[in-house]
C-alpha cells in the first residue's frame, strides 16, 4: 500500500509506515480486510492482473477516514 491508502490502513491497525509504503505478513491480509470492511472502506484487492477482487459499499468511509 501506498501513500495515503497506507497511511488509512496505518492508523486503524498500527503497522508501520516506511517511504509512504506499507506492509504486513500476507497471513494477517485476511485481519486487515476484516477491519476495513467493519469500517464500510471500499477496496480493491489485486492477487495478479487476472485476480481482482472488488468490494464497494453504499456509504464508503475511506474519505472520514483519511481526514480522520
């Protein structure tokens, strides 16, 4: 993750920010899509090019979030 989406995803999990990048172990990836789904946060998830998981909510909080 990158910039801002990393600096979203720092503060509601706590993993650490280096380079406006972000990462964590992939066996935790299906914790911080928990957190951020609870959160009503769209995501894109891309495993490869053909591999493209979508999750769009009504009401998506990703902005309130990144003010936050």
């Amino acid at each position: 993750m990158f910039y801002k989406d990393a600096l979203i995803i720092h503060g509601i999990t706590g993993y650490k920010v280096s380079n406006n990048k972000l990462g964590f172990p992939i066996k935790v990836l299906g914790k911080v899509l928990k957190v951020v789904s609870s959160l009503n946060m769209s995501y894109v998830l891309v495993y490869e090019l053909n591999d493209i998981v979508i999750y769009e909510y009504p009401f998506n909080s990703y902005t309130f979030y990144l003010d936050y």
